[in-house]
C-alpha cells in the first residue's frame, strides 16, 4: 500500500528548493499493523542552519512580493490539495493511523486553510487613525518577522501545518518546518506540493529530526525569530523558557483536559453521540478530545447506560477498513502512558465500567490499539480527572447543580475546549461566559474547530496566542506604526498639541 502511495522508500529534506539526502534515518511504523511504511531522515544542526541561510535570502525576495501575488500560491497549493484529497487522506492514515473518514477531513481542514489564507493576501489588514497633530497622518500596519520556526505534532500532520505555515508564508515570512518524526509523510507531501505551485526556493524548507537535535537548533537559532509549537506542556515550557532567554516570540498550543457537561435538561442521546465522537473519535489523541464528562446526578445513571451501549457498537480496527470508527494508538509510548492511568484511576477509587485494556485479538495484535474505556464516579480532584492521557479514556464526574458543573470544569490546569448540553438558553449564556476555556461549544461534543475562528486555550494550554483565524496572523507579524507628517515643521507630539 506504502509503495503504491508513496514512490520513495526514503524521505528528504528539503532545503532551498532542493531534497537534501539524510544520512542517518529511523523508521516510520504504521500503528495499525506495525509494518514500516518509509524512512525518515534524523537530521542535525547543520541541516538546520542551511535551511535558515536559504531562508534568509529568499524571505528578503518574498517580502517585496506583493501579498495578493503571494496569495496566488497558496490559491493553488489549495486547488492541488482538493486533487490529492484521497490520496493525501490515504497516506495520513498510513502514518497517523486515524480513521480514513477523519484523515480526509484533516486534508480538508488544510485545504479550507489556504483558501482563507489566500483570501488574506488581500486584506493583512492594518488600521489608519488620526494623528493628534494637524497634517500628520498616523497608520499602523503588519511586517513580515523574517524567518520563523514551526514544530509540528503528529496528531495532526497536516492540518496544523497548514494553521502555522500558511499565514507565515501569505505574511511574507520564510519557513523552518520541523514535522513530528511519527508524521513526517504529509510534510513531504506538502513540501512537494509547494514546489509545484510554485513557491520560490528557500520560502519553506522542512527539516526531519528529533527535538532535542533539529527542534533544539532551531530554537536556539538567532535568525529564527519565531517559533510557533504544538506538542506537549513538557516540551512547550521547555521551549518557551529557552525562547524567553533569547528574547523570541513563542507560540504554544499545548495539552488539554476538556469537558463535556451534560445538564439535566439535556437532549441525553445528542449528548452521547458528542460524546461518542469527540472522546473516541481519533482514539482520543486531540488535543481537543473529551476526557470528562461532567453530568447532572439526576441524569447520570441514564447517561451511563446510553454510553455503555454505544461504545459497544464502536468498530476497532485498521482505519483503512471504511467500516472501522476507532484507529489504532500512535505508538508504545502511547500505549505505555494510557495503561499507566488505568492503574492510577482504580487506585484512586474509581469505577471502571467499560474498557481498560490493551486489544490483542487477531490481527489487532500487530498494531497499538486500546478498549474504548469509561471510569465513572470520578472527582474533580483525581488524577484521571486533572492530567492529560491522550487516548481512548473518559472518566464522568457527577455533579449537583449547574454550577457545580462549571467549577469542575475549570477547575484544571489546562483550558482549551469545553461543551454544555443543555436546552436551556440562560444556562446557554452563562455557560460560554463562564467557562474559562479558550473554546466552547452548546449541544455538540468538544472537537469540531473550524479553521477560520481562533484556536487554541487558557491557563496551561498554551501562552496566550492562537493558531489559526486572522488571529495566527499576530504570531507571524509585527505590527508597525508608521507617522507621515506633511506640515513641512517640527512638530513635537504631547508638546505642540494646542
Ligand atoms: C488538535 O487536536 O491538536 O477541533 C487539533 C478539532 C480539530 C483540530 C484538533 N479541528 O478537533
């Protein structure tokens, strides 16, 4: 299947136009079936800095190309990726192993963005103001930062690749792309597709390693000047304090533990389909996924039934297999951390009433896959309740009252998305006012973000920047004020005001 999809046995770099051949390379395993599908190059320092010195030049060029001409690739990077879709799609679930109906939905997340991207090309809006002097005109206006660094994870190869690079590039910046190693085709994919819709050399040059030798030199990089990462706290915190010494912008988009709260004046089978979808959809592994639920006690012992009932029905599987809803764990590690709150969670008290193990039968034996789990009678302050598991694991939390409900919900260190299914329309007010997560959503699951509105959290989810929305362009550009005076004098402001 590999070979058919892909015409190479080995990836490159790719650097000012150019594929890099690597010396040193590990392998990337499909999770399903534990089969290699193609190597990677663990690249160094040195790739690194050759990508920068490239970019250097080229970003001089591309930021005296005018936006809307700049636009016109990313018009066509679109219009090539709405060509590839299944094959793109297809690819994604050999690497990532998502369901194959979810990995075309991520190449259409990457396609919406570079046709909303594109559109930017002629709008990078700045502002005109007065000036607080006569004959003085006064705007203010976005800069392109130079050369910028984008780290990418490999729950969302593509997609997020597409939040990062493309408002970086329609912006006038050039681009180092470090993609997870997991992931590392559809950054291949996407560097070939930049070729042929004619993005000048050096514009994007993606780079394959590990973090601690590629992530590391570009973060410690002076003419990287920013760098915007998607990953876990620990390496984002990492990241940001080594940035923070050198005085470079950071972006984070980092863990979550987000919640689903089922009122008792719910539509109780609309919330278990959210429920189903955006806590096993992916097998759990987005950032945005459900890992609480927090429900009214008078509707709990229902819910808990109407759960139980639909996760028997979830097919698991290789996500080739178009009957399949739940793909396999990306890896052992993976594997590894979610068996590991299993222990944790009945150690702490709580009721396990479905799942809980690995699943060995057949051929699910050669992949990574885990039992769609439910913990119940779970508080707020349990450690299934508070960290990040990043797989297949719910754990419902019974609450009294509405607002009970919202204090659980904050009550975590992280803070990306949260839902209320609720009919209520006070409660539907106070519940997007209150909830302290950067996304919300009513009567739908905690999954689903579109692409032109902001993405990303409060708190320990990130540092206060979005991906995404017009807003991922405040983390690819300056903002430059700019005061033409025409009075022909010396004309001091603060002072020469009467
Ligand atoms: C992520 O999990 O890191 O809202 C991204 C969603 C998707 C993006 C998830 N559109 O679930």
């Amino acid at each position: 299947m590999a070979k058919a999809l892909l015409e190479v046995e080995k990836l490159a770099n790719y650097i000012n136009g150019e594929w890099a051949e690597g010396k040193e390379f590990t392998s990337v395993i499909n999770p399903a079936t534990g089969e290699q599908v193609v190597q990677v190059p663990l690249s160094g320092g040195k790739a690194v800095n050759e990508a920068v010195q490239a970019a250097k030049v080229a970003q001089k060029e591309w930021a005296l190309t005018p936006a809307p001409q700049r636009a016109e690739v990313l018009y066509e990077v679109g219009r090539i990726m709405k060509e590839r879709k299944e094959h793109l799609a297809k690819l994604l679930t050999l690497e990532n192993g998502k369901v194959l109906e979810e990995a075309r939905g991520e190449v259409q997340e990457g396609i919406d963005m570079a046709f909303y991207m594109a559109g930017e090309g002629r709008r990078l809006f700045g502002q005109t103001t007065n000036a607080e002097l006569k004959d003085k005109f006064a705007m203010s206006m976005r800069a392109p930062i130079g050369v910028v660094g984008i780290i990418t994870p490999w729950n969302f190869p593509i997609a997020i690749a597409t939040w990062k690079s493309f408002p970086a590039i329609v912006a006038g910046n050039a681009v180092i792309w470090k993609p997870a190693t997991e992931t590392p085709i559809m950054a291949f994919e996407l560097a070939k597709i930049y070729e042929e819709a004619g993005l000048p050399k050096g514009v994007i040059n993606v780079v394959y390693g590990s973090g601690s030798t590629v992530g590391d030199a570009m973060v410690h990089h002076d003419d990287i000047r920013v760098i915007s990462f998607t990953g876990s706290n620990e390496t984002g915190s990492h990241i940001a304090a080594e940035c923070g010494r050198q005085l470079k912008k950071v972006s984070l988009e980092l863990g979550g533990k987000n919640a689903v709260i089922v009122m008792d004046d719910a539509d109780i089978d609309l919330a278990v389909e959210g429920i189903i979808w955006s806590a096993f959809g992916t097998s759990g592994q987005r950032c945005t996924a459900c890992s609480r639920v927090i429900v009214h006690e008078d509707v709990k012992e229902q819910l808990e039934q109407r759960l139980l009932t639909e996760m028997e029905k979830l097919t698991i599987g290789n996500g080739l297999d178009e009957d399949v809803k739940v793909g396999p764990i990306i890896n052992d590690a993976g594997m590894e951390k979610i068996k590991k709150y299993m222990e944790i969670g009945k150690q702490e008290g709580a009721k396990l009433l479905a799942g809980g193990y690995p699943l060995t039968e057949g051929n699910l034996a050669k992949g990574n896959y885990f039992a769609p789990t439910l913990f119940s009678d779970v508080t707020g302050d349990m450690r299934i309740a508070q960290e990040e598991i990043f797989g297949p694991v719910v754990s419902l939390i019974p609450v009294k009252s509405f607002e009970e409900a919202i204090e659980v919900n904050n009550n975590v260190t992280y803070g990306l998305s949260s839902s209320i299914f609720t009919s209520d329309v006070n409660r539907v007010f106070k519940a997007q006012r209150d909830l302290d997560t950067g996304i919300v959503y009513v009567n739908a699951g905690t999954t689903g973000a579109e692409i032109h509105l902001p993405f990303g959290g409060t708190k320990g989810t990130g540092n206060g920047h979005r991906d995404s929305g017009v807003q991922a362009l405040d983390v690819f550009t300056e903002w430059k004020a700019v005061y033409v005076d025409y009075s022909g004098k010396l004309q001091r402001a603060q002072i020469d005001v009467d």
